[in-house]
C-alpha cells in the first residue's frame, strides 16, 4: 500500500463548478497534510496546510481533514480554467526527521 | 526579494560526466531538500539536511552527493554512477521539517 494515494486523473470539471480532489493516507501517526498545485513543467507551489480535523477554508479553496478515516480532501470552488493543474497532496508521516510524502497527483482539466 | 533560486533551469550531460545543480535559499531556513520527478511520478526524495554540515540519504541517493558548508546552499552533483539522471530535480527548503517551499527547478538531460 502506498503511503499517499491520489486518482492520477484527469479530473474534468465545467467552469464555475466545484472541483473535488481526493487524498488517503496509511499512516495514522501522521501530523500535517499540504495540497501543492503544480502546473505543467513548473515547480510545485504551496495551497493550504491543515493540521486539525475538520475544514480549513481559504479563498476558493478548502482543506478538509479526517484522520479517523485517514483521508485529506481539497475543494475548489468556482473553478477557473487558470486551476487547470496537476494537485499533489504531501503528507508529514512524522517519523524521524519529519518525513514528508508526496502523492503522485491529480490532473484537473476545468473546462470553459 | 525573498525566495529559492535554482541554476541552471536546463542542463545536459553526457555519458560518464558529473554535474552540479546549484540551489541557493535566503529565506534563513534550516532545513533543504533535494527531490527528483519523473513523467508521470511523485516527488522522491534524494537528500536532506537539517542544519549546516550535516545531511542525509533519502529514498534514491544512490549516484547522487550533496554538501551543505553555508544555510542558504545546498548543491546537488548528480555522478556518473547515476544510471539514470533524466528528469526534473526539485529543490525545497522549510523553516522547520514540515511546509516546504519549492525552486523553480532544473531539468537535466543526458545526451
């Protein structure tokens, strides 16, 4: 089992809809969960962190947390065509050093 | 400005050369990472370091070294013995282990 499973996509979404992207992890240890957005042949750039159960909102964007049932979620809403990117959800399993895991993404295509 | 700076943005490489990736962070964090993507793939971790003079191995070091002599350097040479050195390697830096902030990357390619 991966530690930090994402639906590779695409996820196409009409504009002004919203976009929800799906994130699980296997280890219940983990402290913190980061949703990165990356477009195609750029670096990943930092959405949100959310560290407490329940929904962190901010802008068109909300993180919600549920370690009972070890899954990260991100919803956008009103989504643009400018959205259109690969999300990475990364995950600090907490051991050692910290480590932080990266899911391998999920492509969202917003339609016009 | 603050920020990471990587350099080049493209770089080639022929058979059985080493190459340096610069990366250079003056957002005064302690810890850096180094991290490759491949098409298609998550991020995988080469090297860390949490503080000056000290770093370790990630997940894929092999035929890959690092040296961090100053906190806002952290230079990556990528070895002959990397069988495989194609792809986009990532830089990142974070005032503790945990929210990192990512260079705008270098994509190496061997001719």
């Amino acid at each position: 089992q991966k530690e930090v499973e994402q639906n590779s996509g695409p996820l196409s979404v009409p504009e002004g809809a919203i976009a929800s992207l799906n994130c699980t992890y296997s280890d219940r240890g983990s402290q913190s969960f980061f949703w990165y957005r990356q477009y195609s042949g750029k670096s990943p750039e930092l959405i949100m962190s959310i560290y407490s159960n329940g929904d962190k909102e901010d802008g068109r964007f909300t993180a919600q947390l549920n370690k009972a049932s070890q899954y990260v979620s991100l919803l956008i809403r009103d989504s643009q065509p400018s959205d259109s990117a690969t999300y990475l959800c990364a995950v600090n399993i907490g051991r050692g050093y910290q480590k932080v895991t990266f899911g391998t993404g999920t492509k969202l295509q917003v339609i016009p | 400005d603050g920020g990471i700076t990587q350099s080049p943005k493209y770089l080639f490489r022929k058979e059985g050369q080493n190459v340096t990736l610069s990366c250079e962070q003056n957002l005064n964090h302690d810890a850096m990472y180094w991290y490759r993507q491949d098409p298609g793939q998550g991020l995988r971790l080469i090297y860390y370091s949490q503080i000056v003079n000290d770093f370790q191995k990630g997940d894929i070091a092999e035929g890959y070294s690092v040296s961090r002599e100053k906190k806002e350097s952290f230079p990556l040479t990528v070895t002959s013995a990397q069988k495989n050195p194609t792809a986009f390697y990532l830089c990142a830096s974070s005032i503790v282990p945990d929210t990192q902030y990512f260079g705008p990357g270098t994509r190496l390619t061997v001719l």
